[in-house]
C-alpha cells in the first residue's frame, strides 16, 4: 500500500510539472502574440544569410549571385553563402527555399524562368507561393551554332531542319523556362522541328556545344559571349527590339519572320518565402538597390554584355505575374 501512495504521489508531482511548464508557455506565446506575433525585425541581419541558386556553379545565374553576394556582404555586414541546388526544372532550389523559415536568411536568385515553369505545371508550385523581391539585369537571348556548323545564316538551319525534322540537336538550359520558349517560338514560327535537349545551367549546355554534342544553342547573349567574341560560336539571330551595336550584322528574330520573339529578354532577381515580415523584405530590396547602383556591378554587367534591370515591389510583381499568365496561355495551346 505504500509503494502504491508513493507511485501515485511521483506522478501527481510529474503532472503538475508538466501543466505548470504549459501554463508559462501558453502565457509566453500569449506574451508573443499580444507583442505583434513577430520576432524583433530591427537587428536584421545578425547571422549569415544564404542565396539560393537553381542552377549549376559556373552558370550565369550563379556568376551573377556570387558577384552580388560579394557586394551586399558589405551592405548587410554579414556573411552571404551561396548554394546551388541545381535540377527539377528549378523546383529543387525553389523547395529547398521554401523549407526555410520565412525570415530573410534564406534568398532565392532566380530568373524569368521560374514563372514559365510554374505556368506550365511541371513544377508543384504557383506565383502566389513565391514573393518576389527585386531583379538585377536582363539579357537578349541567342540561337548560336559552333564554328565548323554548315549553317551561316538562320535560313540555312530553317532550310536543313525543313529537309530534316528531329534531326537537329539544340542544347540549353532547363525544360519550360525562358529559352524553352524561345525555341519553341522559333520551331512555331519557322514551322520546323528539333529536338530540344535540356541540362540544368547555361554552363552546362554550353560545355555540350563546345564539346561537339548539339548543332546549335539557345541561350542568354551572357552565356556564350566570350565564345561568339573568339569566333568558337556563331550567332544567327538575336531576341533584342533591334540589332545589337556589339554585332551589327546579326539580325533580329523579327527581321528573320518570327514576329512573336520581338525584345524578348532574361531577367534574373531575389525572392523570398512569403510571409517574410515586410521590414526584411524592405532592408533586401534596399541593399539590391544599392548593389545595382555600385561602379562594381554596373562593370559586371558591361563585361557580361547584360543590362541593368531592377524593378521591385508592384511593379516586379506585375511583370511576374505577366510571364506566368503568358506561358500558361503558351504551353496550354501547346497541349490542345
């Protein structure tokens, strides 16, 4: 009898332990929520952030981030770790940025690419899942073939393709983003066929024109500038409104017939998880600014032949929401 009083006297002691534990959480969090439900946002950053990069090392999207993270470490005072997390179309990096809190230290770079993906369904995301902050530059896109390619002109690869559907190999980066559309425009138009062989970064399919696996290229003019300037590529249309003073003798999409690609560009930006408190988000869109705005970044992108292009808050939303609207009209007249 009394071993059973002193069980019976160890667990009520327990019990009331654990009820007094919950009753000073509740009134903490009770404390928390009357405070405005939110951390103190004043002292951000006060550890290292990390940006995010959907695409391979090496690649444009991840020279440009490592260019600015080199810079905004000034800006915020603290260290910034780049990740790549390279594949799915994007959807990893996007995932992986989600699963972060949403408190600033975790920033997705990302390109016009990502509400083309989303729009198209492949990925399990929509716009509404991702916040957009700021984009940086802007780029034409290019449909290059190597050196020792028999195609000079565009007519020339319109004409084989014609003679030859499926045929041709055109390397590039990601399925369903922004250079995927740009070849599907030009197959359209051109009312050819080719196959479209996707890899993870401009970097990558780049390495595969080089190496003599593809006939052609799509890309951003940045991926393949240094090769066009030491004749290893050739360029033979350009996405631009008008023809480029860095190479005058290569014509336009628009001139070339294909009306739909007519200033056609790239972007790159920041993103946050929604429901990051507004005052971070603020202080990101601040030090981006100020980065876009440095002699440093501004030599990048004139070295990289990309444009600087940084737009935020509604307007940036706007053009977002524009690309994923658009490709959703695109890939579901694709599927019909």
């Amino acid at each position: 009898m009394g071993k059973k009083c002193s069980i019976l006297v160890i667990t009520f002691l327990l019990l009331a332990t654990v009820l007094v534990a919950c009753s000073s959480s509740t009134k903490t969090n009770e404390n928390s929520n009357q405070s405005g439900g939110e951390k103190n946002t004043s002292d951000y950053p006060n550890r290292p952030i990390t940006f995010v990069v959907p695409f391979s090392a090496g690649g444009s999207g991840d020279i440009m981030t490592r260019e600015v993270a080199k810079l905004a470490e000034k800006e915020f005072g603290q260290t910034i770790i780049v990740e790549n997390k390279e594949g799915g179309s994007g959807a990893i990096a996007l995932n992986y940025a989600l699963s972060k809190p949403a408190d600033g230290y975790t920033i997705l770079n990302h390109s016009s690419t990502l509400p083309l993906t989303m729009a198209s369904g492949e990925i399990p995301f929509e716009a509404k899942d991702i916040q957009p902050v700021a984009t940086m530059v802007s780029n034409y896109q290019v449909l290059a073939v190597p050196k020792d390619s028999p195609f000079i002109t565009f007519q020339d690869f319109v004409e084989y393709a014609k003679n030859n559907p499926g045929k041709l190999n055109v390397v590039s980066s990601q399925t369903y983003g922004t250079t995927h559309i740009f070849s599907l425009k030009i197959m359209e138009e051109a009312d050819i066929n080719f196959n479209y062989i996707a890899y993870d970064g401009g970097s990558e399919a780049l390495t595969r024109i080089l190496g003599g696996n593809g006939d052609a290229i799509t890309s951003s003019g940045e991926v393949v500038q240094q090769q066009v300037e030491s004749g290893d590529l050739r360029l033979l249309g350009v996405s631009s409104a008008e023809r480029l003073p860095t190479h005058p003798d290569v014509p336009t999409f628009k001139e070339l017939g294909i009306t739909s690609i007519d200033d056609e560009l790239i972007w790159r930006a920041y993103f946050v998880r929604p429901g990051t408190p507004e005052e971070i988000v603020e202080k990101i869109t601040e030090v981006l600014r100020k980065v876009s705005e440095t002699p440093e970044f501004k030599e990048y992108a004139k070295n990289t032949n990309q444009d600087i292009y940084f737009k935020t808050g509604e307007e940036l939303t706007e053009v977002f929401n524009n690309y994923y609207e658009d490709g959703k009209e695109l890939f579901e007249s694709i599927k019909k």
